[in-house]
C-alpha cells in the first residue's frame, strides 16, 4: 500500500494533485490516527466528509459526470455539482492514518443532486464505498450550504466521554448538558461557539437518523447522539476534532470532580459570558 504523502501521485490522478487537496489528505490521516489513539473510534467506527467543491472549477467538476453512478434514496438539491471527500464504508481509522489515499473516496453529486459519481482515478473501478452514515453527511452539508456558513468539515466520532454522559438518568436533556459541557472548562466556552445540540436515540445510518440531526445542528457545531456519538462541523476537519476534544475535557473534568462524591462548582453564568464576549 502507498502511504507516505509523496507518493500519493502513484495512487490518485492528475485531477487530486493539486496542493490543497494533497495537504487535505495529509490532514485526514493525521486526524485518523488521532482519533484511533483516543479510543474514539473502535473497529470501523467514526467517519467524515469535506466539501471540496471550492479547490476546482466549475469545467473540472463536471467532467467527473462520466464516473460511476449511483442513485439515492433522498435528493439533495443545494449540494448539485459539489464535490465531497468522504471516509471510505468499512475502512479502520488506523488504516486512514497509515494509507489515507487508500481508504477515502470522492463523491461528485449530479445536477439534481438526487445522485453521485463515485470518482476514482480508472474510470469504471470503484475501489472504495462511502460511509455507511452517508445520508448524515449528505443532508447537513445540505443545511449548511442552504444556510452559507463557512464550515466544510463533518466529522463522526464516538467519543467515549460525551457517549457516558448522555446514558445518565437526567442528562437526555440540551439544557442540562450544555450546562456540564461549558461550566467545566474555560476553553470550552471560549472556543466552542454556540451551544450543542441532542438527539435521542435513533437507529444509525437511517434517514430519520440524519434529517433528525440536519435539523438539530441548524446553526450549531456540535451535536451529541444519545448512546452514540457525536457529530462536529466546522472549516477544516482539525478545527471538528478540536471542538469534539475540548468538549470530551470539559466531560471528563465533570467526571473526575463526581467521582470524589462531590458535585463540581464550575463556571458562573457570568463567567461564561465574560470569557465568550472577549476579543
């Protein structure tokens, strides 16, 4: 297997050698393996997706039109024409890490965007699937390109802490967990804008499962799956992971502070208003 960023252009076309999408695929197996070493994404767990759309003309990007094409169940008509990088069904995070070229696959939404192009470098070879969670993917991306916010990055992750938290009696609630998530550490609240949604527990990889979560991220950027995991948009797939490891700090502090018998102080209303309204 090819690995090393280098030697990338044995693996992918002339059309994946521009420099932002090279650095991109560099970003992907570092996150990979970051998430493999948290434990946050067991077996074949965890996945993601960025639109690429921005790094190619409108000429290059129709062109893809001629690569394999399959069909959906749902339409998503904003993403019409965009290109997304999608975490390849089945793949390891270990294995992204290590071959990450090898182990993602880019998907070009048609004119209707009612289907997509499986896009490989020999036109007919389909040598990887996308995420099982693909209509998650597809439909906030959908919301987000509806709504003009800047985020390209979607990243799934089963964060073991935020997983814990959401199977506490009283905490199946968005007011009561935003609480712990923002009162535990400043950096949550400096640096995670907005608040975090929840969704009740939903079968995975269903519809229901993902126009549940489109609507719930609106204008957040980070929701929590109860039982599940949780989910994190933002401009670049590094900037998601930091959102879902600050928040998985502030769990874990919350944690520490109960496992002595007693119940954590945290940050003021105020304190918090005070740290988020700073320059």
């Amino acid at each position: 297997m090819i690995g090393t960023i280098d030697n990338l252009i044995n693996l992918l076309g002339e059309f994946f050698q521009k420099k932002e999408i090279l650095n991109l695929i560099k970003e992907v197996g570092e996150i990979s393996g970051l998430l493999w070493e948290r434990g946050w994404a067991e077996r074949n767990a965890g996945n993601f997706s960025i639109n690429i759309s921005e790094h190619y003309t409108k000429k290059e990007l129709e062109a893809l039109s001629s690569h394999p094409f399959f069909p959906l169940q749902t339409p998503y008509p904003a993403l019409s024409g965009q290109l997304l990088l999608v975490s390849g069904a089945g793949t390891r995070m270990r294995r992204i890490a290590r071959h990450p070229a090898a182990n993602v696959c880019f998907l070009y939404m048609n004119e209707t965007g009612a289907a997509y192009h499986i896009v490989s470098v020999e036109r007919g070879e389909i040598p990887v699937k996308p995420t099982s969670e693909l209509a998650t993917h597809l439909a906030i991306h959908q919301a987000l390109r509806q709504k003009n916010r800047p985020e390209k990055a979607l990243l799934h992750a089963h964060v073991t802490e935020l997983i814990a938290i959401t199977q506490l009696p009283g905490f199946d609630n968005e007011e009561r967990l935003n609480e712990i998530l923002f009162r535990m550490h400043p950096e949550a609240a400096s640096y995670v804008s907005g608040t975090v949604g929840y969704v009740g527990y939903q079968l995975p990889g269903t519809e229901k499962l993902a126009r549940v979560t489109a609507k719930t991220m609106a204008d957040r950027r980070v929701v929590l799956w109860e039982k599940h995991g949780c989910l994190a948009v933002n401009k670049t797939l590094a900037e998601a992971f930091d959102d879902l490891d600050l928040l998985a700090k502030s769990t874990r502090i919350y944690f520490l502070c109960k496992s002595t018998g007693i119940e954590p102080q945290g940050l003021t209303p105020a304190q918090i208003e005070e740290i988020r309204n700073q320059e």
